[in-house]
C-alpha cells in the first residue's frame, strides 16, 4: 500500500505535492490531538477518579472529574485545546519558527496579527521545555559547569516602578560599562556532560550566592566528576550535593581545554540570543527552552519542524495569556530597594 501511494505521489507536480504534504501534515496533527485513550488524571486538580460523559463535536470521548466536577478532553490544557487557531496555522507557524522566521514573518505567512505571533511562540517555547531530556550526571559521567553573564533588560517593566523606568535605557543596544561583574548583568549558569546533554538555568544578579548555585546546579547528580571555574561558591555548594570530585580551574589559567564543552556552549547560546536583537530578562527562561530544545533536536536525524508539530499537538501549557502578561522581572528586588534607599535620602 505504501508503495502504491508514492508512487501515485511522484506523477504529481510540484505544487500539487506540496498541497499534499501540507494536508497530510495538518491531518497527523488533528489525529495526534485527537489521541484516544483515557487520561491518567485530571489536568487541572489532579484528580484521579474520571468517568465518561458524552463525545465532544469532532467525536472524541469526553470525561467527568469526580474531584471538582469538570469535563475533559484529552485535548484540555493542552496547546491546541483552547486555541482558536487551526492545526494548519499552527503547522506552518512551527515551520516557519524553526526556519528562523521572525514575528513579524511568522505573523504573516499565518495570517496572525503579531501579539498572536508573539503569544504562538512562548506557547511553543514551553511545549520545548516538557519535552527537554533530563541531564544525566553520575559517577560515570564527567561534566563542566561555567556562567555566563548577559545584559539585564527591562523590557516591558514601564509600569512595575511608580517613578518609570528605574535606570536609563543602553543606547543602541550598547554593553555594560561598569569594571567587574556588574548587578546590571544576569548569570546564566550553563552545563555540559560528555554524553552531549546540557542544561541552562538563570541563577542570578551579578555573582551568583551560594542559594542560586545550589538551586541551579540541581540537575547534578551524586557522585558526578565536575569541573567549574575559580569561583570560591563551588568549593562551598558541591560538597552539599555529593559531587564526587570537583576541579576549579581560574579562566586566566585554562589553557588546556578544561572547560572547552561549556564554553563552546556560551558561544552557541550567545549566537542563539543574538538573533533576536533582544530578549527581555522576564522571558529569558523560555528562550533557554528554545535553546536547549534546539540543541537536542540538532543531533537528532528527524526533521526538526515535523518534531515540534508533533509535541506541540500533545503538548500542554501552563500560563494563560493573562499569566504571561503578569510574569514578574527576576531579581526585581534589586531594583525595590534601591529605589527604597534614594525615596529615604
């Protein structure tokens, strides 16, 4: 039968082949969002006594939680559950994203204004982060461990301060120019294992404290070899988590490679972030979804646009627009008190 079907598939043209991919595509999507089965518990309270109640319009089964009285799908909470949007809208919104379109480009080819674009896109940047693979770490896997530190933007925080803007704007995109690890910089605490897995966590303001690296390194597991930089917070943080042998190399001294896989992983994210031409530290954490979706994806023979279109028409998301709306600017309280400090003086 699959042979009949391509070869009937090569007699078409070119236009005529891509109308057929494209309807093939957005009816694997329908079925994927459509997957049968009965769901292990309820979405939103957890609940874990369901019982059948009726189909919905397209003919799938509909269930009754018995914990708050809600109905479900298997579609509910998930990405294209309550969206308005069509499964072919958001296949070519996938496909034009992972092709490096830009809102105003995805907006368009979608016929999407472009709040839409920009909302399609953190939507897709947390259906990446469930599906990230966990970072292995043992007594069997080396890993390397370094920060780096990029510029805080205060993108869309005009109305967080009654005063406006607490510092003035970088002109032209333009760097920090303070000596040292300045608190107008963010770490960015990235990892990488010699099995190719990686992680990304924003840890801090500035110089990481002992809590934000032992939060960020949570990933590393007992026993894990671990090389990092000179920063004396390691000596004080990794012995808490059972790593079985630390190696802190200064930047000035390593000459050799000790911290080659992590480094060559700044380089890559900073490319990455640069094509954005500017990302607010409040969404900072889903492009590093993005980013570390991306490199997984890249090792992997599957084409990338197919892989996302099929997470995202199972995938589920957490925040409402609402929610993305009144996500709060990290380490904002920085910024409180020394706004605190000059209302008293």
């Amino acid at each position: 039968m699959l042979d009949m079907i391509l070869q009937e598939a090569r007699r078409l043209g070119v236009d005529e082949r891509r109308r057929l991919i494209g309807l093939l595509r957005a009816q694997v999507l329908a079925e994927l969002g459509k997957a049968g089965g009965e769901p292990d518990a309820c979405p939103r309270c957890g609940g874990t006594h369901l019982v059948r109640k009726g189909h919905d319009r397209d003919g799938s089964q509909r269930w009754a939680c018995r914990s708050c009285g809600r109905t479900l799908s298997r579609k509910t909470m998930g990405l294209l559950g309550y969206s308005k949007l069509k499964e072919d809208v958001w296949a070519s919104y996938v496909e034009h994203a992972c092709a490096g379109g830009t809102l105003r480009e995805c907006a368009r080819a979608c016929g999407v204004c472009l709040s839409t674009s920009w909302f399609m896109r953190m939507r897709l940047c947390e259906v990446m982060g469930r599906a990230l693979a966990p970072f292995r770490s043992g007594p069997t896997v080396s890993c390397q461990v370094d920060g780096t530190y990029l510029n805080e933007s205060l993108a869309g925080n005009r109305s967080r301060s009654r005063v406006g803007m607490p510092r003035g704007p970088h002109r032209c995109g333009g760097d920090v120019r303070e000596r040292g690890i300045s608190n107008l910089k963010v770490c960015v605490l990235c990892g990488a294992n010699d099995l190719g897995d990686e992680f990304c966590e924003l840890a801090d303001r500035g110089r990481p404290t002992d809590e934000a690296l032992g939060s960020a390194l949570r990933a590393v597991g007992e026993g894990t070899p671990l090389s990092t930089h000179g920063l004396q917070g390691y000596a004080r943080v990794l012995p808490r988590l059972g790593v079985s042998c630390h190696d802190a190399t200064p930047a000035r001294e390593a000459r050799h490679g000790e911290l080659g896989m992590v480094n060559a992983m700044h380089a890559r994210l900073k490319d990455f972030l640069a094509r954005f031409r500017g990302i607010s530290t409040r969404r900072l954490g889903h492009y590093l979804d993005w980013f570390l979706w991306d490199e997984q994806t890249r090792r992997s023979d599957a084409d990338r646009a197919d892989t996302l279109s099929g997470q995202a028409a199972t995938g589920s998301y957490d925040n409402t627009r609402f929610a993305l709306a009144r996500e709060p600017q990290p380490f904002w309280s920085y910024w409180e008190d020394k706004l605190a400090v000059s209302t008293v003086v």
